[in-house]
C-alpha cells in the first residue's frame, strides 16, 4: 500500500444560519428577464385565451333562464299556445346542455395546461430539491414540490374560473347601464364596493397567511427533526419537552390560520352581502323608474336590470370567496421564483473520455454550504492509479469534508480536486458515477 500524505486538515464547528439567508436570487440575474417559471406558466397561455372565450359564451348562456322566463310570461301566457312553451323549454334545456358542457370545456382546459406545464417544471424543481439535500444548505428544506402541487391546484380551480370570468362584469354593467344610467350607476357602486372589499380582504389576510405557513413550515421540519431522533428522545426522557416545543409552534400556526380565515370570512361574507343586495335594489330601483315611465313599462327591462346586475358581481365574488387559495397560490409561487433563482439548472457539459485515475488536490480549501466556517486549508496531494490514500484523524478533523470534495459533492474555496486534469466537482455526475465508489456516513 501506498500511502500520500495530506496535509493541513482544519476543521472548526458549523454554522447554521437562517434559510433565507442562502436561498436567495441569483444576482447576476436582470430583473428584466424573464424567470424559469414564468416561461413555464407561458404554456398557459393558449388555454387561457380559449377559456375567455368559451367564457363569453358561458356568460351569455347564463342569462337565458331569465329570458326564457321573460318569454313565457310575455308571449307564452298571453297566447295560449302550448307548442311556443314546448319549443322555448327545449330551446332552455338545449342552452342549459351547452353551458355544462362549455363549462366542463373550460375546466378540462385549464387542467390541460396545468398538466403541461407540470410536465416541464416538475423534474427541474425534484432536480433542485435534490441539488439543495445534496449541499446540505441550512435551515428547513424548501418544499418546492408541494409548493407547486399548491399553484398547480389553483390554475384549475373555481378561483381561476372567476379571474377568467371578471373582465365580463364589465361587459354586464355596460348593458345595464343601455337599459338606464341610474341602474347602470347602481351595478356599478356595487362592483367598486366588492373590489374594496377585495382590497380589505388582501390586506387582512396576506401577512397572517404567509405567518402562518412560515410557522407550518418550522412545526413539520422540527416534527422530522424530532422523528429522526426518535431514539435519543425516548432514552433521555425528552418526549414532553420536545412535544411542548412542537405544540408551541403548531398552536402559533394555528393562531395565525384562525386569524387569516376570519378575515377572509368577513369578506366572503361581506361579498355575497352586496352581491344579494344588488339584486334586489336594482329590482327596485327598476320598478321605480318603470313606475315613472323612464323605462320599458311592460316590467321586463327591471328583471333583466337586476340579473345583469347581481351577474356582473358574480365572479368577483366567487373570487373574494376563494380569497385564501388565491394568497396560497401567490405565496408559492413567490416561493418557488426564488428557489429556482437560487438553485439554477445545471448546464450541459462537454462529454469526456472514462477516468484514467490520476487525482489531484492542488491547495484545496473549503468551507461548509452556505457557511464561512472553514473545514479545510490547503490540502495537496497527488495520487497515480493504483495508489490507495488512507486518512485517519479524529471526529471533526475534516475526513468527510474531504470525502465530498474528492468525489465532486461540494465545490472548493479555493484550489481544486482534479481527475486526469479535470475539475471533478464540473464532471457530468451521470458519466462520472460508474468510474467511482462513495459511501458516506450520514
């Protein structure tokens, strides 16, 4: 056996500071390019346009209860006639078919998109989630996955379905105000208070939201910490601390999910409140101006007024209503922005030629990942193949430190580890792999 000596293994303890402090943009990055997801939620796009304007005809069909009403008071009442009544219900039954249909159109078009897009970002976020386990950088891991399953959910959701919806309230109220400009003013009020009530309720309820899914986030890596430990715990007797602790931040959570849900109560309710109430003024307020002869006085225009009305705040409503997936889904997407900036995609190398084994350290440092706590100084060595290199020392003396650099885990401070000339932490792992043998401790 032959045996190199490396010298110079320092090592000092670990550091860990917050997360946050490592996830961060990569600042090299412009602002004004465009992020890795948002190119991934272009593919969106086209379903998107299709799905405003099946919209449209959606929201067309659904005023025809209230025509077909109109039509069997109107003409149906007054002349008798039973075929008109047989042709308007299959007419009506024909459009309700249409409008399900289209609807289910829709959804299934969103989940389309949804399912594309998560073909292309799903391996690079299980890529990056494997990249930040594999350079161990502190604090809670980031989880990207369920962050993304959380934005996934939400593209096809009845949230979604009411933002596509929203540009045709503007439409609704445009056609109240061609019936009368006091009805028209009416509706209007009533979408100018629902968006106020949308602004109260974003302020009421981001900062509780996104505290509490912080304090979600610190219970579960604690609760894995403990689990991991589970041993240890028994045999020293520290399960109550240990499940005070963990109570201590699942109550906060809890505290703070409470919070953002009764503010997101209020508003719903809140929402529905003036959605209900625009009905009925409108209503009345028709029958006002029928009364004073401004409109149609056959009553008819009232009726269609006060649907138009209350269909115009629908989506808006809807929306307010599924106020908290919509913080969720902003939430995680702000989360995953920054964790793909941080962990950016490797870029293909040049392929190379299989390993000869010539190993070289030339005035190799290192810190730990996302520390500056210094585990090695100027470790040299070379190795010819065949030769094997023992390292002894005691625990903490740098042993695994050196371990992971040698086989390109972590990348060096200063100096490098080089494999027949080549800088093994930039070597394709996929080629490498097969050339080498590695069996960490931990």
């Amino acid at each position: 056996m032959i045996v190199t000596r490396c010298k110079a293994l320092r090592t000092n303890s670990f550091f860990h500071p917050p997360l946050s402090n490592h996830l961060k943009p990569n600042p090299s990055k412009s602002a004004n390019d465009t992020s890795e997801l948002a190119k991934a939620l272009q593919t969106l796009r086209a379903p998107l346009r299709r799905g405003l304007g099946f919209g449209l005809v959606t929201n067309l069909l659904i005023l025809m209860p209230t025509l077909y009403m109109l039509e069997v008071y109107g003409r149906v009442v007054n002349s008798r006639s039973s075929t008109t009544l047989l042709m308007l219900t299959i007419l009506v039954i024909a459009a309700y078919i249409v409008l399900e249909v289209l609807e289910w159109v829709r959804a299934s078009l969103l989940h389309s998109g949804a399912r594309a897009i998560d073909a292309k970002l799903a391996p690079r976020l299980f890529e990056a989630s494997f990249s930040h386990a594999l350079k161990r950088i502190p604090g809670a891991p980031p989880n990207a996955l369920g962050d993304w399953a959380t934005l996934r959910n939400f593209l096809a959701s009845p949230a979604m379905l009411g933002l596509l919806d929203a540009p045709f309230a503007l439409l609704f109220i445009l056609l109240v105000f061609l019936i009368s400009p006091w009805l028209g003013s009416t509706a209007l009020l009533g979408g100018l208070l629902l968006l106020g009530i949308g602004a109260l309720t974003e302020k009421g309820t981001r900062r509780p939201l996104a505290e509490a899914n912080r304090s979600a986030q610190e219970a579960t890596h604690y609760a894995n910490g403990v689990l991991r430990n589970a041993q240890a715990v028994e045999a020293m007797g520290m399960l109550d601390k240990v499940h005070a602790l963990w109570n201590e931040r699942q109550q906060k959570f809890l505290v703070q999910q409470a919070a953002a849900s009764d503010q997101a109560g209020v508003g719903s309710a809140g929402s529905k409140l003036i959605q209900t109430l625009q009905s009925s003024l409108l209503l009345a307020l028709g029958c006002w101006l029928t009364l004073q002869g401004d409109i149609d006085p056959a009553g008819g225009m009232m009726i269609v007024a006060s649907v138009l009305g209350a269909r115009a705040l629908a989506p808006m409503a809807m929306v307010i209503g599924q106020w908290r997936s919509v913080v969720q889904a902003r939430e995680a997407r702000a989360r995953l922005e920054q964790f793909l900036q941080a962990l950016p995609a490797a870029q293909p190398a040049m392929p190379l030629p299989p390993p000869k084994g010539v190993l070289q350290c030339d005035n190799l440092s290192a810190v730990a990942p996302g520390t500056q706590t210094v585990l090695l100084r100027g470790v040299q060595c070379i190795l010819q193949p065949g030769e094997i290199l023992g390292i002894v020392g005691p625990s903490g003396a740098g042993k695994t430190t050196l371990a992971r650099l040698l086989v390109g885990l972590w990348p060096a401070t200063t100096g490098k580890v080089r494999l027949d000339g080549v800088d093994v932490f930039a070597w394709n792992k996929a080629e490498l792999g097969p050339h080498i043998g590695f069996l960490s401790q931990a």
